[in-house]
C-alpha cells in the first residue's frame, strides 16, 4: 500500500544533508539505493491501482481500518526494507573502506 513511505522519507532527508556528510560515507550509494527503491516501488503501486492520480492519493486512505492497516505494513514492510538498505550501504561503505586501506598500504610498501 505504503510501504515505499519510509525509504522516501529517508531518502528525502539524506539528499537533503548530503553535502553536510564526509564524502567518505558515500552518502549518494545510499541516496540511489533509496531513490532507486521508492521510484520502483511506486510505479509497482501505480500499476496495482493502490496509488491514484485523485485525493486521498492512496486508496488505503478511503476508510480508518484500511489505513490503520497501512500504517501497519509502513512500519513493518516499509521499515524493513529501509533497514536491509542502510545494512546493504553499511557494508558497501565498509568494504570499500578495507578496499582503499589495502590500497594505501600496497602504494606505502611500493616506495
């Protein structure tokens, strides 16, 4: 229904701050992850009718139960895939940070 909601929020307010965050942290991997996911994802719920072109926008928003079950998948499912992304780019920043101290220390014993 909703689902793509936490990475959007997220991802809004990353791209937001990049500048603000060390290039080492590679903040814009995480940005693509997050842009990446929710633009699938939405097109996924355009496609299955759960996003509409009209107000309320989201047809989960129609009655109180079938948002309160939305809110629901937001936190479980949506906050899911938000976590697996920030493990996913944690990792990718951690490889590469080995990757460019092995480097480093291949060009120190060089010269």
């Amino acid at each position: 229904m909703a689902c793509f909601s936490a990475p959007t929020a997220v991802a809004i307010v990353t791209t937001a701050c990049r500048k603000k965050i060390p290039e080492k942290y590679h903040i814009n991997w995480l940005n693509a992850m997050l842009w990446g996911g929710t633009a699938g994802l939405a097109l996924e719920h355009v496609a299955h009718g759960e996003i509409v072109p009209y107000f309320p926008f989201l047809t989960a928003m129609k009655s109180a139960q079938d948002t309160a079950v939305m809110f629901q998948e937001i936190l479980t499912v949506g906050v899911g895939m938000l976590v697996v992304c920030l493990i996913v780019w944690a990792l990718m920043v951690f490889v590469a940070w080995k990757l460019e101290a092995k480097a480093k220390n291949v060009v120190t014993q060089a010269v």
